[in-house]
C-alpha cells in the first residue's frame, strides 16, 4: 500500500517545487524551467509542449530510470502520483530533471526559437569575447565537443578565428547541454556573425622576412 503525502512546497537546491499533482506551475511558485534559467544565465527556455513531445524525447528517454516523472516537474504536470512520492523521491527526479532539460537543451537551441533566444545573448555578449588580439572582441558562443553527458565541460567557440578556449573558471556546465553541432548551425542561420573570411592569422617575421620553422627540428629556422 503506498503512501499518500499531503502536497506542500520543498525547497531543494535552490528550486521550489510544488510537492503535489498539478496540471501548470504551483500559485505563486516559477515555473521550473524559469527557475532553471534563473540560476544558469547560459541557458535559454525550453518550450514545454516542445518538451513534452515524445519525439524530440527520442534517445533521452531510455537513459533516465525517473523519466516520465522529470518531464512532469520540468512541464509542471505532475499527475496523481505526485501525492504519493516522498520528499526523497522528489529530489531524485529534480536531479534527473536537470540533466534531462540540458540535454534536451542541446537540441532546442538548434531549433528555430532556441537559435533566436541565443541569438539574443550571443549579441549582448553574454558568452564572452575572444581573447585573441587578431580579434577583435569578437562575441563567443558556447559548445560542447559531445552529446554524452559528463564528458567535457561547456567550452566556448569563436566566429572569428573559428578555434576553441575553455570557459572561464566560474562556469562548470556540461558540453553535452549545447552540443558540437550548435555554433555551426547558428552561423548558418545567422550568415551575418560569421567572420571566419576577416580573420588573418598573425604571420612571424624578422626584418621583413616570413619565418619558417623546420618541421623536424625544435630550434632551427630557415628564412626566405
């Protein structure tokens, strides 16, 4: 026989969440979502009927034990079940509902509304800007060199001089929440930020002569 728990607000790493069946966010409680993005400024809004949708869940679903629960908490639709899970429980499903919305995350920003919610921050140059002086401040955009979870972190890619630096020590995202394949399809989408044909790489020279350094030894040089 289960046990039914009578509904109330928890608060658990910084969320509030609604402890009882729902079908929208809890009067006077964000929408989890919202919340998420509060506290990880990188991130953008999924839509939740987007979320919600079994095929763009496709290849996540099976990886999470507590799925169809994290979906509820992330959507706000807590069914009937709602009433009978502990606290405990909650805060299991909360800790997959994160790595779930990062990689679902990861496919919506190369969706059309997710592309324009990025587009935004990259031009308030929330992502940062390049530190190479070849440059120019150019605005970065962040990435992942995998879409398996807890591989790498979250690194940050330049339109410019097209290479990749590591982002700055405060910030300890997944890769796998934005995925490779995002800056490209961003600069697809947006021609207008891909500066790739203005970047000119700095060339060594010495008395006005380009320097070549010898393939096969550490310290000779020949000069043409």
């Amino acid at each position: 026989m289960s046990t039914h728990y009578p509904p109330h607000v928890i608060r658990y790493d910084n969320f509030q969440i609604y402890t009882g069946p729902c079908k929208s966010c809890y009067h006077g409680i964000d929408p989890w979502i919202k919340q998420f993005c509060k506290l990880n400024q990188w991130y953008v809004p999924i839509d939740t009927d987007w979320a919600g949708d079994w095929f763009n869940q496709y290849g996540i679903n099976s990886q999470f034990d507590l799925f169809d629960a994290a979906i509820e908490l992330i959507t706000d639709s807590h069914s009937e079940d709602w009433s009978h899970y502990s606290e405990e429980f909650i805060s299991q499903v909360h800790q997959q509902a994160l790595k779930i919305y990062g990689m679902l995350h990861a496919r919506w920003i190369c969706q059309p509304r997710g592309l324009s919610a990025m587009k935004e921050k990259y031009e308030k140059g929330l992502f940062g800007k390049c530190i190479r002086y070849g440059c120019h401040g150019t605005n970065l955009l962040p990435m992942g060199t995998t879409f398996t979870l807890r591989r790498h972190s979250a690194k940050l890619y330049c339109p410019k001089c097209c290479d990749i630096y590591r982002a700055p020590s405060p910030i300890v995202l997944d890769g796998a929440h934005f995925g490779p394949a995002f800056p490209h399809i961003f600069l697809c989408e947006y021609d207008q930020y891909d500066k790739s044909s203005e970047f000119e790489p700095f060339e060594i020279k010495a008395f006005g002569f380009k320097i070549h350094r010898s393939v096969n030894s550490r310290f000779p040089v020949h000069m043409k």
